[in-house]
C-alpha cells in the first residue's frame, strides 16, 4: 500500500509539473525566460506554504527525531532556536522586500551589489551565500534516501534513492523553474501540516503521552530480553519474567531498587526514566552549544532561497503573514519531532529489530502502520509529504544556488551579454553539479551529522550577516565589510585546521569556530570602518540601478511604511539565552522537578519559546507597509 501511496504521489507530481510548465510558458510571454524561471508572485497561502517547506524539511523531520533520540531534552533547543529564526526574518523583510520592488533585484545577492558597488565583496558575498547551500542539499538528499530505504526495508538502497531523487529535482525544476517549487509545496505543506498535528495524536494514542511515561514504573513498562539467539528483522523481542508478577510487567519502586534485581540478560523499557541522563541537566560544553545553536539560525534567513522568498511576495501583508506563521510553526513542527524521537528511544526494545535499526522517523512510523490500517493510510500520507517536503526543498536549494551564481558569476563576470536563455541554460548547469555533489556526498554523511552540517552552514552564512545588517541600516565603507568577511573566513579555516591536529581543542571548546569568525569579523568591521573610505566599481553604477544606493536612500524609501519595532527582537533573543539552565552548576545533577514529563529546565524554555513567539508576533502585527510599495506590489502581482 505504501507504495500504491508513493506512485500516486508521482502522479501528483506530473499533474503539478504539467501545471507549473503552462504557468512558465505563460510567463515567458509577457516577460523574459529568466524572470519567467526564478522569479513570480504569489499570494499569502501559497508564499507560506513554500516557505514552510522549504524551511522544515530535512533538518525537522529526520534531524529533530533523531537529536531528540540521541540527546534527549537538549533537542528542546530547537524551539526557541526556530523563533529565533522567525525574528531574524523579521529584522531583514521589510527593507529587503521595498527595495526589490524599487529597484527591480533578481539575483539573492543583488543588495549587496547595488548597495556597495565592490566586486571584492559581491563575489564574497556570493561564495558565502552558496557554499553552506551545498551541506544543505546533502541533507535532503541524504535524509530522502534513508526515509525512503529504511521504509521499504532496505529493498531499494539509499544511493539508488538519492539518485531517483536528483533525477525527479531536476526533472521537476527544468518543467517550471518557480512555479514548480511554489505549486509542489502547496500541496506537500498541507500534507506535512496535517501529518504534524496527527501523527502525534496517534503516537501518543497508542504510547501514551510523555507525562505518562514519566515515573519508572510507568503502565507501558516492560522487561525485554536483549541477549537471546538472533531473531527475525520483523518479529517481537521476548519478554522476561520478573519473580511473583506477569511476564514483562514491571515491579514498583525507584530505578535504583529495579536495577538490583534486573533478571540478567534483560533491560527496561517502555518509560522516561529508563533512558539514563535523559533528565539531567546540561553540563557547561552542552548549553554553549544550545546558545550558539540559536545564534547560527539567525543567519538562515540569508540563504538565497530565502532571499527569493522576499522577492516572490505578491506584497508586503503576504510576507507578514509568513513571518507570524514562523514564529508559531516551532510548536507545530518542531515539538511533535522530539516527541517522536523520545519515544523510540523509550520503547525501542519492545520493537522487531527492523525498527529499532531505523532512524527516529522511519522507526516510529514502521511501528505504527503495524497498528492497523487507518494508522497504515494515515502514516502513508504523512510520509508521502514528508519525503515530498524534502523534494521541495532541495528544489528551492538548488534553484537558489543557480539563480545567484547565474547572475552574479554568469551574466556579470563571465558573460555580461548573456541573453535570458543562455541564464536558464547554465543554471541548469550548475542544478547538475550540485546533485551530483550532493549524491557524492550522501555516501559519508547520515543523519547523525545533521547538527554539525547546520551548524557550518549557518555559520558560514553568519560571516555575511554583518554586510547585510550594516549595508542596510548604516553608512559603512564596502572596503571595511570587506576586510570584515574575509577576516571571519580566515578564522573560520584556522580554527577548523586547529581542531583537526589538535589534541584537546580548547580554544573551541565552549565556543565554536563560526563563532569566533563572526566575532573577529564585526570587530574588524566596526574598526576599519572609522579609518577606511569607501570605494566602488565605475563600471556598475549606470549598468543596471543608476547611482550607488546609500542608507539614505534607504531609509527614504521606507519613510512611508511603519517599520517594526526593531529593539523588540533583542529583548526576545535575551529571553533565549536567559531561558538556558545556566544555574545548572556544570549538569550532571538530576533535575529537581518533573512536570508533564519534561524536567524543570524543559519547562522554562518551553514558557520563554511561548514569549518570543508573543514578542514576534506582536512586531509583525505592528509592520505597516506604505502606499507606494503596496500599489506596485499589486501590479507586479496582476502582471502574474
């Protein structure tokens, strides 16, 4: 039936495919091939959507799950690191958005290039911006391929899933360029929207919710043997007879008394407890890592699929409403994932050996299409989505990365006269190169590597977040940023080398290597910026926008909007790091309290994540578009 599921979903795809391909002809007449292939615009719901899953895809659904197996509550991270996100989002939109109305960008990186004018620093920005793209496109390609093998238990490999899914990426991007990223998320969004919010249900329905796995002896409990004779991949692990009660059915009493007079051969399994340091406090290392978790997601926004969001807006309320959905999306995606992934680790024992070598999400969902056939149909779909969400966001990935280099090394360096054609014609170049890659390096990356590979990634993109923040709010020397991004790339590859060939890296212990680089790279922007005069390229200034956009500029064509209350974000960010147990005294200890399942310290970031979604929401709301932007958004949108 699973694959009744999938081949229906394909045929989903070529209906959509068909669609998106009539939309880009469409197009293509009343506007140029490249427009007509990166660009659009589209309204509130279908702009959410892809940018729904075009964020949460890979690292949500089989990274989350699996984080929350291997660490428990610290994936917790995850939800006051997703509003984080959201804010980030939040500070960038609005000016970006005006200004690629008003000055007509198509490239990602086509701030920069119009605000300093130095090609030093735009093909900075543009290796910064497309490089992590590539970690990015792995994971999707690596978590399609294990999703899709480990589901048809291993019938069809993970290499050969990686390269039917570059094949159907590429097949899908080239019918419609935009369009077929757009329309396919539609359609997979309401599926992973509706797969978040049932699934739990049915999780929790047939394992019961965290809070009632909480205390040792918890009703689902169970004594299982594990060093009995090799067993079939699908059938159950026996049970172990505890003296004077039922088979598998555990005693009462604390973990301490059980473990005592544990039978030899047989573990528990079934409650929280059992998992040992599941509620412990985070030790020192652990919570540095959480805070610079949250820091790194700031600079997701900056990613050029992202960018493209901004500029495919139909107008302003459209982007609005995206980043209010963002902000309220981490209780919806995000914590439905841990408790996935908490709940494989729980009962993993008392599953066939099959699930209990999958990842978090295949494990859990092989287990509940075994419950019948209702969780079969429904689990199905959800998949469906999931690994359709997946799709789209390598999609959005790739057609990100082409889009930019196609302008910025393409058309402005290589080939200045490159026609519309020629542009579609290399992109789809460089889609190929970057599947190719991405399949390559499936072969010696998995799920386990998901953290460090957002974490680099982001970390790379965070070297050009000083260039965005200062370009757009201040008067700054494009040399000084400059000597700023390649100061941070230079202590990034330090740091990195230092790590590799030393024995014990102190300097990175606490803090990480993108860290330091973002660090040294504000500091030295700020410190040549008082002695460096600021320089540009002659050869741009009357090519394509006129003379240099200045913050002046900026800040007159924003004069009729009612900005967002910026100094709000930092108040929210503060409640973040506040929100970590810093009071821990180094972890180890046990926390105090337990409530509903999670430990005291759960609980905290939980009530903080709550605020900073009120905060955000609050700032949006207050995000009031002028006139002008809203009558051009308007006809860009009737030219669509």
């Amino acid at each position: 039936a699973l694959y009744a599921f999938l081949a229906a979903y394909l045929l989903v795809l070529l209906g959509i495919g068909g669609a998106a391909y009539r939309r880009r002809r469409q197009a293509n007449r009343v506007g140029s091939k490249a427009s007509a292939y990166f660009g659009g615009s589209y309204s509130s719901r279908l702009l959410g959507l892809t940018t729904f899953s075009s964020i949460f895809s890979g690292y949500t659904i089989a990274g989350i799950p699996s984080e929350a197996y291997e660490d428990g509550f610290l994936s917790l991270r995850w939800l006051p690191g997703g509003v984080c996100m959201a804010l980030s989002m939040l500070l960038f939109s609005p000016r970006l958005r005006r200004l690629s109305v008003d000055r007509c960008y198509t490239s990602p990186n086509d701030f920069i290039k119009d605000r300093f004018r130095y090609t030093p620093l735009t093909l900075m920005c543009t290796f910064l911006m497309t490089a992590p793209q590539i970690f990015f496109c792995t994971v999707q390609f690596v978590s399609f391929g294990s999703m899709l093998s480990n589901l048809t238990l291993g019938a069809i490999p993970e290499w050969l899933c990686r390269v039917i899914f570059g094949v159907v990426v590429l097949w899908m991007e080239r019918l419609g360029g935009m369009h077929s990223v757009v329309l396919s998320d539609a359609v997979q969004g309401v599926l992973m929207i509706l797969g978040f919010v049932i699934v739990p249900i049915f999780v929790m329905g047939h394992y019961g919710s965290l809070g009632s796995m909480a205390s040792a002896s918890c009703s689902s409990c169970e004594i299982v043997r594990v060093d009995g004779p090799a067993m079939d991949p699908l059938s159950v692990p026996d049970v172990c007879q505890w003296p004077g009660l039922e088979p598998g059915q555990c005693p009462s009493g604390g973990m301490d008394r059980i473990n005592q007079t544990l039978p030899v051969g047989c573990v528990l399994s079934g409650c929280l407890p059992h998992v040992p340091g599941l509620y412990a406090y985070p030790d020192l290392s652990s919570l540095f890592q959480m805070l610079f978790f949250m820091v790194n997601l700031l600079a997701l926004p900056l990613n050029p699929h992202m960018i493209q969001r901004m500029y495919i807006a139909s107008d302003d309320s459209a982007l609005r409403a995206v980043v209010m959905e963002l902000c309220l999306a981490p209780f919806l995606v995000m914590m439905p994932g841990i408790i996935i992934g908490l709940t494989k680790r729980v009962y993993e024992k008392q599953w066939p050996m099959a699930s209990q070598m999958a990842s978090a999400f295949a494990g859990v969902n092989m287990e509940l299409m075994r419950k019948g056939v209702v969780e079969y149909g429904v689990v199905s779909v959800f998949t469906c989505g999931a690994l359709a969400a997946i799709m789209s966001t390598a999609d959005s990935v790739i057609l990100g990365v082409s889009c930019t280099l196609s302008y910025d090394i393409y058309k402005d360096i290589l080939r200045p006269g490159a026609s519309s054609g020629h542009l579609v014609n290399f992109s789809g170049l460089v889609s190929l190169a970057l599947v190719v890659v991405s399949v390559c390096l499936g072969f010696v990356v998995d799920v386990r590597h998901f953290s460090t590979l957002l974490t680099l990634q982001n970390g790379l993109l965070l070297q050009a977040f000083p260039a965005y923040v200062s370009g757009l709010w201040f008067e700054i020397s494009a040399v000084a940023v400059s000597l700023g991004c390649f100061s941070g790339l230079a202590v990034f590859a330090i740091c990195f080398l230092y790590n590799l060939f030393a024995e014990e890296p102190s300097l990175t212990r606490h803090v990480p290597e993108t860290i330091w680089a973002t660090l040294i790279n504000v500091i030295v922007v700020f410190v040549a910026s008082r002695y460096m005069e600021d320089v540009y390229d002659e050869s741009t200034v009357n090519r394509r926008w006129g003379s240099q956009l200045a913050a002046e500029d900026i800040n007159d064509a924003m004069a009729d909007s009612l900005e967002p209350k910026y100094w709000v974000i930092p108040i929210a960010l503060l409640i973040a790091v506040l929100s970590l147990p810093w009071w821990s005294h180094g972890g180890g200890e046990i926390s105090s309290g337990v409530f509903g399942g999670f430990p005291d310290w759960g609980l905290i970031m939980l009530g903080a994540t709550l605020v900073m979604s009120i905060l955000g929401l609050a700032v949006a709301a207050a995000w009031r578009p002028g006139e002008a932007l809203m009558d051009n958004s308007s006809e860009a949108s009737s030219t669509e």
